[in-house]
C-alpha cells in the first residue's frame, strides 16, 4: 500500500526536482498550453506569465498530495459559496471535509 509517509522524501522533501514525477507533468502540461495562451499574453511579459502558471501547478499539486496524505471524503461546494448569490456561477467552489458520520451516511446509501 502507498502512503503519504513512504512518498514524503519524493514528494515534500525534493518537491519539484527532476526526480519527482510531478515536474515532468507540469513541463507537459506548460509544452502544451504554451502555443494556445499565447496569443492572449501581454508582449514582453510571456516569461513571467508562464513562470506564475507553473507556479499555480506546482501549488495545485501540492494540494492534491495534500488531500491524498489525509484520508478522506471530501466534497466540492459549488451552489452555497458565502461569496456569491445563489445562481451564480462559482468560480472556486468550497472545498468541504465530510465528517465521519455523514460518510458513514453517504456509504450506505
């Protein structure tokens, strides 16, 4: 079984290297979205734009290893947001820890 304790040094120690999966993804991800966002970026300002979007992949990955290294059941709030009227869209929803007894709910229905 992978745990988030045996993924530590990869993932938190040396975040971000060339070891860690993750940076090949990001580089993926950039080599791809390179060629459409362009046309949409400021002249002159290409390198710091693409540099803060890696930055927000590599603080969206360190989320995700977040959530996997505390268990469990998580839901996104996409409808109650406290800063939004109801019926409008949210553009970054809340995200909620389910406590154990409503996931005991959720899992026997």
């Amino acid at each position: 079984m992978t745990t988030a304790a045996l993924l530590q040094k990869t993932y938190v120690e040396n975040g971000f290297t060339r070891d860690d999966p993750r940076t090949a993804h990001i580089e993926a991800a950039l080599k791809a979205l390179i060629p459409i966002l362009i046309p949409f970026v400021e002249e002159g300002k290409n390198t710091t734009c693409f540099e803060e979007l890696e930055d927000i992949f590599e603080a969206a990955a360190r989320f995700g290893f977040r959530l996997f290294a505390n268990p469990a059941v998580y839901e996104f709030d996409w409808h109650e947001s406290r800063w939004f009227e109801k019926g409008e869209l949210t553009p970054f929803p809340e995200l909620r820890k389910i406590d154990d007894a409503r996931v005991l709910e959720i899992n026997l229905a």
